[in-house]
C-alpha cells in the first residue's frame, strides 16, 4: 500500500503545473482525488491497527483476573474417629485413633478464623470420648471466648454427655445437634445406636431439659434409611421442639461405609430418591425441617480431618489435602471441593448464634 510523503506530493504538483494550460483543470482534480484516496487509506489503516492492539489487551485483562478464595465461613471439624456407638451407615468411620494436641487444635481453629470462619461445628466419631469430653470443653471454650465466633455447634450422639459438662462449658455453646434415627429403641439397636441397659430415647429427653436448663440451643440429626423410612416421628419431634430438625438421605462414602477397605457396609441400609421424598412429604408439617438429599449433602460441607485436611468427596471417597497446620488455609482449601452454590441452596447459612435465636428458656 503506497503512502503519501512530502517528496511524492511535491512530484505530483510539479508534474502538474509543467503541462498545458487545457490540461492543468484535468490534473488538478485528479491531483484532487489522489489526495483523497491517500488520506482515507491511513486513516483506515491506523484503525486496524488500534482494533489489533486493542483486542490483546482486554483478552489479557479478563485473563489475569484472579478467582475469588473460598471463605471457610462454616467448617465441620472432625477432631476424632472414634465412637462408642457402632451405626451400620456411619461415613466417618474409627480408621485411626489420632487426636491432634489441644495446642495444635488451637493453632489452626485461629488459622480458621483469620480467613473468615464464622461457625465452627465438632463432630466425631463421638466428640465426647476423648478426656470424657474435656478436650472438647476447653476448644468450644477457646472458639467462643477467645476468637469470639458468632457459632460453636456440637454433633454427638449424646451417650457420654453429663450435667457437670453443661456447667463447666455450656454458656460457651450456642447448639448441641443430637444424632437421633428413631423413637423406637429396637430399631435403634438396629442401626446400631444400642447400649445395653441405656434408653436411646430416654437419653435424648433428658439432654433436651440439660439444653433448656443452661440456655443451649438443641437441635435434632435424623438420618433416612432401610429400618425407618416408614417411621412417622411428628409427634415426638414436635414435643421435643428443636431449633432445626436435620433430616439427611442415607449416603455411601467410598473407604468409609462402602468398598474394599470400609469399616462399614452401608449398602443395605440404602434408600431411593423416592422413599426419601415419601419421608418427607409425611413429615411436611414439621416446621423445624430441614432435609438434604445426597445431591445437597455431599459438596456442600467444608470437613476437616482428625489432621486438620480437607476432605474433598467429590468423586464418592474422601481425598485429603494437606493439613492447614503445614500450608495454611487458603492453599488447603482449594482441595476441598466445596460447593458454595449447594451450600447456599441447602440453607447452611442461616441463624446459628443462639444470642440471635431469641428463644424462649
């Protein structure tokens, strides 16, 4: 493509004023439309250029735009395996005995709460087992008083809990979550939640008044499955009254309940999406409910290890990462596999500090 320059337009002009006067009219609009041509080219050309340059850039810019962290906002801590009850379904199962030092524990509940954790729920195995409790005691204690968390939560079965506990570490505690499968203590011994002499049901009666007496929040956990799909618990949930009834599909994890190295052989305690949903509709005028299918359970928890890992069961097993005491939260997390869509959806954000429920004592 030519270009207009000095020397050219000179060349031009001279050329025209040597020929005759008739032809001088001629040349001068030829002269005319050459100029013409020659500015319109540029300008195009430099507007391709500006497009080319431009184009890179701003692919650049969304390319180097970093993805927002994961914000621990609510993690479950799994502080131990081991468990006093032995229920055929369990998908945390007793494969080591190892507790992390009450120090250690500490280091990385704080790690948690730098990066953005809210609520911090214990679970097990059985949380109580461990120093008869003592050691879970001085961690809700810590949470509470000292990183100030708007939640502390406990899962347990609720075998091994005692008064003293209530009045060493209860103002400390915002909700204790009582796994409960059934009102009929044969099928309890079914699913394995048996314990000789001790009344399952009976037990959780009198940890519902420990609850109202030192201003906990109590909160029941069902589990769905083979032995009390066809169970109608209305009556008794309604008289216990919790905060939240959690009512959870039976589910296989890969290594824990199901396969070659689980403890456990949950296959015959499993349910279709459809029995689930009968469950439901049965219950449907509980207004404390809140069920979660496998779909909505199975992403949408941020677990932590007896090491301190997350465990990402994304591909139906549990793959650890490394332990945030090593690598930190942030690096650590992004292994998990967390959903925070699902998490949202399943309701896991809702209001779990117990000075907000406004309940009645």
């Amino acid at each position: 493509m030519w270009v207009l320059t000095p020397a050219a337009f000179a060349g031009k002009l001279l050329s025209v004023f040597r020929q005759p006067l008739s032809s001088l009219w001629r040349s001068l609009v030829l002269l005319l439309c050459w100029l013409r041509a020659t500015f319109w080219l540029l300008a195009t050309k430099r507007t391709k250029q500006q497009l080319v340059l431009r184009e890179p850039d701003e692919t650049k810019e969304e390319e180097e735009d970093p993805p927002l962290p994961t914000i621990p906002t609510s993690v479950n801590y799994h502080f131990t395996r081991q468990c006093n009850y032995k229920c055929g379904f369990c998908f945390h199962t007793a494969k080591t005995s190892f507790v992390l030092p009450l120090e250690e524990a500490k280091r990385g509940l704080l790690l948690l709460k730098e990066a953005g954790m809210e609520k911090i729920n214990f679970s097990g195995g059985e949380p109580f087992i461990h120093d008869r409790g003592e050691y879970l005691g001085k961690l809700v204690k810590f949470c509470k008083a000292e990183l100030q968390l708007p939640s502390v939560s406990i899962i347990s079965n609720g075998s091994l809990i005692r008064e003293r506990w209530f009045q060493n570490y209860g103002e400390y505690l915002d909700i204790l979550a009582i796994s409960c499968d059934s009102f009929d203590e044969e099928v309890n011994v079914l699913i394995g939640r048996g314990q000789g002499k001790k009344n399952h049901v009976e037990n959780l009666q009198k940890l519902r008044t420990w609850c109202r007496d030192y201003r906990v929040a109590f909160k029941i956990n069902s589990v769905v499955n083979r032995f009390n799909v066809e169970e109608d618990m209305m009556e008794q949930i309604k008289a216990l009254n919790p905060v939240r009834w959690k009512v959870f599909q039976c589910l296989l994890i890969e290594g824990e309940n199901c396969g070659e190295d689980a403890l456990r052989e949950a296959e015959r305690f499993v349910i279709g999406d459809e029995e689930f949903e009968r469950f439901l509709e049965r219950h449907k005028e509980v207004s404390c409910l809140v069920p979660e299918s496998n779909q909505k359970m199975k992403d949408s928890y941020l677990i932590l290890d007896e090491y301190m890992r997350f465990l990402n069961c994304r591909k139906g097993r549990k793959d650890p990462s490394k332990s945030i005491l090593d690598v930190g939260v942030e690096e650590a997390i992004q292994f998990s596999g967390f959903d925070e869509k699902m998490f949202l959806k399943r309701g896991g954000k809702y209001i779990w500090s117990k000075a907000d429920l406004k309940l009645d004592w």
